[in-house]
C-alpha cells in the first residue's frame, strides 16, 4: 500500500494534473508508513489490519468526493471486499462490508 499511494502521488501529480488527488494519495501514503512502524512496534495485527482498513475506505470516498465519477473512479469500489475479506475475520467482514456497500450506494447515488 504504501508504494502503491507514494507511485500514484507521482503519477497524479507530474502525469495527470490532479493535484488534490495526489495530496490525498499522499497522505494515504504517510498514514500506511505510520501505520507499518506502529505495527512494528506492538505486534498488534488486528488494529493494524482495521487501521489499514480505515485508511482504504476513508481515502477512497476522499477521492470519489474529489473526481466525482471521471476518470472511471468507481472501478475502485471493487477493491474493497477483497481486501477486507482477506484481512478480516467472518463476522467483522459482514457488518464493514454492508457499512462500505451502504457509503458507495450513497456515492453512486449523488
């Protein structure tokens, strides 16, 4: 993730004249940075892996606000139920699933 977010800071921002964007893929990038040596340093997969969550979701209706379905923004929804499903346990997985399911209904919507 966190080569990931620092690559599409570059792209976003010397490529593609997305400015706010690339902020918003920058900060991404610092937060999974600091959410790595916190991991590091306690041992505590689980809130590294809701962490890691929280800053997905909370960056990706950041950028759907941002580009408002241009650039084929919502292609980007399909990324979230794997990884959730991947890190999560099954019943953390059903209720942060129907939560993401119910914020990008909304998106979609407006």
């Amino acid at each position: 993730m966190l080569f990931v977010d620092f690559l599409l800071t570059i792209i976003n921002s010397a490529i593609f004249p997305i400015y706010s964007v690339a902020i918003v893929s920058a900060v991404s990038g610092v937060l999974a940075l600091l959410t790595l040596a916190y991991y590091k340093l306690t041992r505590e997969y689980k809130v590294a892996t809701y962490l890691t969550i929280g800053i997905i979701a909370v960056c990706m209706m950041i950028y759907f606000h941002i580009v408002q379905n241009q650039h084929y923004a919502f292609i980007w929804i399909a990324i979230m139920p794997p990884i959730v499903y991947f890190l999560l346990d099954k019943s953390s997985v059903r209720v942060l699933i129907f939560l993401l399911s119910s914020v990008n209904k909304f998106n979609l919507s407006s």
